[in-house]
C-alpha cells in the first residue's frame, strides 16, 4: 500500500514540540503531587529536559497512531 499525505517522520516532526510540552507540564505536575510525601519540586529546567525525553517516544507513538487514522480513512474513502 502506498501511502498519501505525510509520513510517520514528518508528523511526529511536526508534533514534536506538543509532545514536549505536554509532557514537561506533566512531569511538573507529577512533582508537585510527590512532594507531598518528601520528594522535591522539579525545577523548570528539569521538567524541560525530561519533557525532551519523554516526550520524544509519546509523539512518536501519537504520529504512528495519526498515520494509521490517515490510511483508514484513505482506504474508506477509495471505492
């Protein structure tokens, strides 16, 4: 099957920087809620370069899963 529109790459490109800030607001949130029982508060800094790392997988997995929307929709579409 060929595929139409934009690759797996291209998305995850493009939605790359989303992931990141969705998962270093996450991160920060996530230590707010482990401070309550001792842990320290990540700083902005820290909750940036893990949302880096994090965020890298999450978007890669969202892009695979928009692609795959995209070919269901394009062999629905195709008499």
């Amino acid at each position: 099957m060929i595929h139409s529109g934009w690759s797996t790459r291209k998305i995850a490109l493009a939605l790359y920087p989303f992931g990141v800030g969705a998962a270093a607001v996450n991160v920060f949130f996530a230590s707010l809620i482990f401070s309550w029982v001792g842990w320290p508060i990540a700083s902005i800094a820290w909750s940036i370069g893990l949302g880096c790392l994090i965020g890298a997988p999450a978007t890669w997995y969202f892009a695979r899963h928009i692609r795959r929307l995209m070919d269901s929709a394009d062999e629905k579409a195709v008499p």
